[in-house]
C-alpha cells in the first residue's frame, strides 16, 4: 500500500469519521509526522507546524509535486481537517505557546504524543494494543459526532409509537407537517409515508398503500409525505421544500402516473418553512395545487381562484 492508503488506515483506527479519512487529511497526518514515501512508521517524530509554510508545503514537496495544492486551500486544511484532529486528540493546537490568539499567523499543530505512539507502531505487532490504548483514553471523534447529532434529532410520534428524524431545516419542516399541518387541514387523517433525509423509508404503512393501490415496490417515487383522509376521499401529497422540489407541473405529471388507480382524489401540498423560502421557488409551483408554510400554520395559499382546498380536477 502507498503510504496515503496506510494514513486513511491510521486515521479510521484512530476514530476519525469518514469526511476525515480522505486524501487530504492521510496527507495533513504524513505531515505532522514528517512521513515521506519511503520513510518508516516507525521513524515519525513530532514537531510544530504551521499550515501554509510547514504542512502545505510538505504535502506539496513529497506527495503533490505534479498537482500541488494552491495556497487558498489553506483553509480548507485548516477548518475540514486540521480542527477534526484537534477535537479527536490527535493533534495539539498551539502546543508551543497556547496563548496565542485564535487568528494568529503562528498559529501551529503537532501530532498527539498518544498519537504518535500508535503510527510508530504501525504495521509492528504492537498496533493493535496501542490503538486499543488510545481509544481506551479517549472518545473517538466519529462516537462524538454521532452522539451530538442523536442529540439534536427530531422526534416524532406516529401511531403510537416514536421516530426521530434527523436534525435539519427539511426535517424540521416535515416534523411540522405531521404536527401542525395534518391536524388543521387532514384531521383524522393517517399518515402512510413518511421519509428522511438519512432514511427514505423511516415509517412505510404498506398495507394502507396497498389498499389504495398506490405500488408498493414504488414507494421511492413518492413524495415527502403521504397522508390519506378516508372521510373525504382524498390523498395528500406532500413535498417538503427547504432548498428545492416543490410541486410543479412536471412533479404534478409523475405524481399523477403514480396514483394513476389510486381511488382517492388527490390533493398536491407543498410545504416551506417561511414565506421567504416560498418566493423563491413561486415561478415553479404547479396551478390547483396548495402551499402551506410551517410559521403561519393556520393558514393555506391556493394556488386558484375558484376553489379552495380539495383535489386537482
């Protein structure tokens, strides 16, 4: 394996999450290490750095001659790496003078002593042990990333039972959907899809998309949300929009395929977080259909002047 592969290697043991295991970062840890193609694991010492004039130009001197990293790119080792290696302990910040101010221009990095002892070792018979040492002492970053990110999910109850959605504007506004929107304007309706940013099939009612002959095997053609209301006869399709998608004439078109033997009358809603995030996407919303936006959540925008909420004719 080329060193680069042998550094993603390091990296993954160390507890690095994925978007830090990738070239750059194996490239930074070679750095820090002052690890050359041919220079043994076990010969890596541990010296202060500074970006630019010490990491930089050691990636772009041994590893990135022919296609070397302009300067700009500075502070993408800086913020997508260098911060990662701080807060996972395997690089010390300003280990020389931590008094520094944060925007210091000799501002420095230097590998973990815990951390040079487990890349001394690699490829020797004591790795295992010293990478097990070093977890033992710490919490690997890519375990603190996913506690954080468990702490800020969404919960949701659906039929008795409790979802979390992943934390993020689009899911924020699903959420709302379920909570604020379906009991105004779909009371007593029952929600039969539901997706996620992380899992497009978080909560799948199959045999109620069944029963109303949308295609099980189909199910990824859907939108956001599905909710039926058996009272009225009537389907609800909803697109959640916080950056793109919303029911326009060509989504109208698929949508219309889809439920092509669906008895229900359908109703098209998509829905914003605000109205800011409305007038963004307004040329492209699709005539008799509705919009609803989760800050004002009593009220509905019809896109029609004769009628108001019910399906598209």
């Amino acid at each position: 394996m080329s060193r680069i592969t042998e550094a993603q290697e390091i990296l993954k043991a160390l507890g690095l999450p994925a978007a830090q295991q990738n070239e750059m970062s194996a490239l930074t840890l070679l750095a820090l290490c002052g690890i050359k193609e041919d220079t043994p694991w076990a010969k890596a010492n541990r010296s202060s750095k500074g970006v630019t004039k010490d990491i930089m130009a050691f990636v772009n001197e041994n590893y990135k001659a022919d296609a070397p990293y302009a300067p700009n790119t500075r502070e993408t080792f800086r913020r997508h790496v260098l911060h990662q290696f701080v807060q996972a302990s395997v690089a010390n910040y300003n280990p020389d003078d931590p008094s520094l101010p944060v925007n210091s221009p000799k501002a420095h990095y230097a590998i973990t002593e815990e951390a040079l002892a487990v890349v001394k070792s690699y490829g020797k018979r004591g790795w295992k042990k010293k990478v097990d040492s070093f977890v033992k002492g710490t919490v690997p970053l890519r375990e603190k990333y996913a506690a954080e990110r468990d702490m800020r999910r969404i919960p949701l109850i659906i039929e008795g039972n409790e979802y979390y959605l992943s934390p993020g504007a689009h899911n924020e506004v699903q959420a709302a959907v379920v909570e604020e929107f379906a009991p105004r304007f779909a009371p007593g309706g029952k929600l039969l899809y539901i997706g996620d940013t992380e899992d497009k099939d978080l909560y799948v009612n199959a045999k109620g998309l069944e029963v109303l002959s949308l295609p099980i095997s189909e199910h990824s053609k859907l939108p956001d949300i599905v909710i039926s209301d058996e009272k009225h006869g009537w389907l609800f399709l909803i697109e959640v929009v916080t950056s793109h998608g919303p029911v326009s004439a060509k989504r109208v078109v698929e949508l219309e395929e889809f439920t092509k033997d669906c008895p229900y009358g359908i109703v098209y809603v998509t829905a914003f977080p605000n109205a800011k995030e409305f007038k963004k996407h307004i040329d492209d919303i699709a005539w008799e259909t509705e919009v609803w936006l989760s800050d004002t959540p009593d009220h509905m925008i019809h896109f029609n002047g004769d009628r108001f909420i019910g399906p598209r004719k």
